[in-house]
C-alpha cells in the first residue's frame, strides 16, 4: 500500500480501479529550412489542419450540447483557432523566415503560452494549457501523429495521469469517473473547475504517481485530506467503503440546505455568495442557493473574445445582473497580466521578471486607462438591471482608488452626456490581497464602500509562497497567524469606518476557514458555487460564540 499526498482539487471520496493515462509521446518537428517557392503550400497544409481541428471541435461541442461549463471550453478554442492576431502575427512569422510552418506553429505557440503564465493571474496562467492544446491538435494533424485517444478510459475509472489537456475533459461527462489522481494541474484549471462541478474527487500535484501506479491497481482518491492510496490493503478498503458512503449521504442531506438562508445555530445571518468566471456559471450558483454572486472574474471574457468590446461586456453583465434580480453582484474589474492579455492599442509591457509582483491588476488599467474606461462605461449601463458593486484588484495605495474613482467619475459624467440610464450611486470597493492593504485598511476604508478580502493572493502574499508551485505547496497555509492577523486588521478597520466586509478567498468555503472568519465577525463568504450547502450545514451547526472560540484559539487568544 503506497500513499500518495497532493493538493485538493474538488473534495469527496473515490474508490476505483485506475487508468493510467500513458505519458505523452513527444512530437518530432522537422526544422529544415524552407524555400521560398514551398511557403504558399505549406501555409495552405496548415489551414487545411485548422479546418480539420475546428471540425473535431465541432463534433466534441455536439456530444457535450447542455453541459455549458465544457461548452465553454470548445466555444473558446473555435475563437483561439479563428484568433486573427495569432495567426497574423504566426502567419507574419512564417512568411518571413525560412523555417517550416511546424516548426514556427509550435514556436509561436510557446511564445503565447509563456505570455499567459507570466501575467501574474492564476487563472489566466492556466489558460496557456487552453492554447497549447488546441493548436497542439493542429500540429499533430500536419505530422499525421495520432497521440493518445481518451476515450479509451473505462466507465468507473480512476484517472491517473502526468497532465489532462483540457479538450481530454470530455471523458468527464462521457464516463462515470471516480476520481483524478493527477501529476500536474491547478485549482483553477479547467479539469480542477469540472471535476468540482461533476463532483468527481480530484487530487493533484503528486509526484511521480504515475510510476508507481499500474492500470487495474485499486486507488482511492481522497479529496477531502488531498490523498491517494495505491493497492490498500482488504481493512483500508473496508474504512474507504465506509467513508465514501457517508459521504454521498452526508451530500444527498445537504440538498436540504440549497433553498435555506444560512444561520448559525443560535440564529445568525450569514451571507454566502458564489465566485464565478463566466456568466453561464451565475445559473449554477441560483441553483445551489447563492445569496448573490461575491465575486464575477471578468478575465476569462476578455480570454473568449479577441476584443471584448464595450457592448459585449455590457451583454454579458446585463445577463448576470438580470438572472439574479435584487441579489448582489460584485464584478471585479480585470485583474490580468500586461503583453497583450487586453485589448488595447496601447504597447503593453512584458517580459517582466515577476509578474506577480510587477504590472497587472489595478495597476495595468490605471497604467492603460481607456480598457478600464471601455470596462466601467459597460458596467454602469449595466447597472440598472440589477444590484451592481464595483471591486478593484489589488489595491495597495489610497491613490490607486482615488485614481480610479476620478475614471468612473468620467464614465459617469460621459454616460450622462450620451443620454444612457445607469445608476450613480454603484458601489465600489476593493479587493484586500496584499499585506500593504491590509495594514493600511483604516486609510483604504475612507475611499471604499466595501471591503472583499482575497485570502488566496493575500496568502502567497504574506508568507512568501507560490501557491500554483506544488514544489513549495506544504508552505501555502491560508491559516498562518499572519494572515489571520491581517484579516482581523482588516475586519476591525472596515467595522470602524461602517462599510462590510466579505470573504471570496477559498478560505471562505474550507470548513475550519469559515468558522474562523465567521468567528472573526464576517457575516459575507463568497465562495464556488457547489460548496454552498456544506458551508450553510456547517454555519447551522455552531452558535457564533463558539465560532468566536475557533477564532480565538486560531488566533492564539484563547
């Protein structure tokens, strides 16, 4: 019996024999060089492989026709393999070299790839294996290579793998999956957001579990604890039995909860809101019983569209807005990365050395204003068709609000003249997820309507640690006192100055997370929309002072 720790991607227990997917087999690229006469003929091969490709993704959007979170996935590579500034600038590339059009496709793919990983945005850092693996199908169709087909996984299996490419996801709703045991991948990745909405237990990052596993082992993959065990013996697997139906009845009670407020024990209103990426996710959150939405990312609609024009957005706020009527909805503004991740016409900058620390957020639109006047001019005309707030990323200074405040008053005065309704008086507040933010929240809370903190990023922030980097994963600890310091900070000076407080970190939807920020006094969690009922049972099952205990020995008060 081998045990294997990982991080946790989407909880439950699963019990299955495993798959393991075999290691991707490397592509040879011929790298002679080209004539000229020969570059018309090739360049025509790789249009050909781009129609072949679309026709595939085709086919896969039909078999998952309903299922709108993949939907979204084959939605998106039709616009990556339609992308005109890509294959401009790839057609540009080819034309003026001498090298083959497979040799400068997979260069220029790369070269993409790398710019997403280097935006200093975790979700948009996983949207590189988006590109990688569309244009990796074009490749594979110019070299005739016919790599592993995913359809060969059995019904009930336990995936084991290095890596899943996000078009491999499709097995998830073709076969009874019981699990992910995955080398690689991230919370955010498009396979960790599925497997959450599946509620297929994941875990990832586990090194080298697929040197160790065989196809037929018996694996249980624990994503409540973040475990995987190889080969357990007959009484392991007896206790995982037991454990896995528990689980699915502890579930089946939670439905319960969907249509329920949240209240604690002794009666106390707590706010649970949803986080969501795109706007068919605003669906499921009215369906697993959101209070509104806490936290609506704007990145992957600037991701799905080469330009995200001001009507477009306006589109896709309006819907959000209407579909959840008088319940709140909190849109970030982009939070991503400089190097042409938004559409401007401005020379973003790039190459940085560390992009997290460096132009990206609040701080790339204040750079570039007109993306964040085009965004803010969407969301007030937006406004009128729902309970709208405003959040900005990665505050650190009083004068990037005041900043930002002055464009939104622009927008007004703009939207005003044009003779467009919207409503003046939006909130807007900001995200707490740098220390700098939180010890000067006092300062912040006079420019702000509202507080949401991001333990995520406020997190990697405070300890010095990577949280996408599984080499250092044992050291990204959401419950350091430090950052329960700096949140309590921020709670304390938010009471003060009389504007709320919320939560839309993942801590918020971790049950000891929750008690101990509902301990602190935070009455707003935002969280993924399918943790809803398990973190309205566990509120019911506490009175608040003994959430204020949690928080106190959390705190080392107690």
């Amino acid at each position: 019996m081998d045990v294997f720790l990982g991080i946790s991607a989407s909880g439950g227990i699963g019990l299955g024999k495993a798959f393991v997917i075999p290691a991707a087999q490397e592509r040879v690229i011929p790298q002679g060089q080209v004539a000229a006469d020969e570059i018309p003929a090739q360049w025509a091969r790789f249009q050909a492989s781009v129609q072949a490709v679309s026709a595939q993704v085709a086919q896969d959007l039909a078999a998952v026709r309903g299922d709108k979170v993949q939907g979204e996935i084959f939605e998106t590579y039709f616009l990556m393999l339609n992308d005109p500034e890509f294959l401009g600038d790839l057609e540009k590339t080819f034309r003026a070299g001498d090298r083959t059009i497979e040799y400068v496709l997979l260069a220029k793919t790369n070269e993409y790839a790398d710019k997403l990983r280097n935006s200093g945005n975790a979700y948009l850092a996983e949207r590189a294996q988006d590109i990688c693996d569309i244009f990796g199908r074009v490749l594979d169709d110019l070299l005739d290579f016919h790599p592993f087909d995913i359809n060969q996984v059995p019904d009930g299996a336990v995936i084991v793998a290095h890596a899943m490419a996000p078009s491999d996801t499709i097995i998830l709703s073709r076969r009874n999956i019981a699990g992910l045991a995955l080398e690689e991948g991230g919370v955010s990745s498009h396979v960790g957001i599925l497997a959450r909405n599946y509620g297929i237990p994941a875990v990832f990052a586990l090194h080298q579990i697929t040197r160790h596993a065989k196809t037929g082992h018996t694996v249980v993959v624990d994503g409540v604890v973040g475990e995987v065990t190889l080969n357990p013996d007959s009484d392991s697997v007896a206790e995982f039995e037991a454990k896995l139906a528990a689980h699915k009845q502890h579930a089946a009670e939670l439905t319960a909860f969907r249509d329920k407020p949240a209240l604690t024990k002794d009666g106390t209103r707590v706010t649970v809101l949803a986080n969501i990426g795109t706007v068919e996710e605003a669906g499921v959150a009215l369906e697993e019983g959101a209070d509104g939405i806490g936290l609506f990312r704007t990145e992957f609609l600037f991701m799905s569209e080469n330009t995200f024009s001001e009507e477009s957005q306006f589109n896709a706020y309006r819907t959000v807005l209407d579909l959840m009527q008088d319940k709140p909805v909190t849109i970030r503004t982009l939070d991503a990365g400089g190097d042409k991740l938004v559409p401007t016409k401005d020379p973003l900058a790039h190459g940085e050395k560390n992009p997290l620390m460096g132009l990206r957020a609040i701080r790339l639109s204040l750079a570039y204003p007109q993306q964040l006047r085009t965004q803010l001019r969407a969301l007030y005309r937006a406004s009128v068709f729902g309970n709208l707030k405003i959040m900005l990323p990665l505050i650190t200074d009083v004068a990037q609000v005041r900043k930002a405040r002055e464009i939104a008053r622009e927008v007004r005065e703009s939207l005003l003249a044009d003779g467009i309704p919207f409503k003046a008086d939006v909130p807007i507040g900001i995200m707490v997820e740098t220390a700098a933010a939180a010890v000067a929240a006092d300062l912040l809370a006079s420019e702000s309507d509202f507080f949401s903190i991001g333990t995520n990023d406020l997190t990697q922030y405070t300890v010095g640690v990577d949280r996408e980097n599984a080499t250092v994963a044992p050291l990204y600890d959401e419950l350091h006192i430090a950052v329960l310091r700096l949140i309590r900070a921020t709670v304390t000076h938010g009471a003060n100055a009389g504007i709320p407080v919320s939560v839309c970190g993942e801590m918020a939807s971790r049950a000891d997370g929750a008690k101990i920020l509902a301990g602190m006094g935070i009455r707003s969690l935002s969280m993924s929309p399918k943790l809803i009922s398990g973190t309205k049972s566990l509120l019911a099952r506490h009175t608040i002072a003994e959430l204020e205990s949690c928080a106190a020995q959390a705190l080392q008060e107690a």
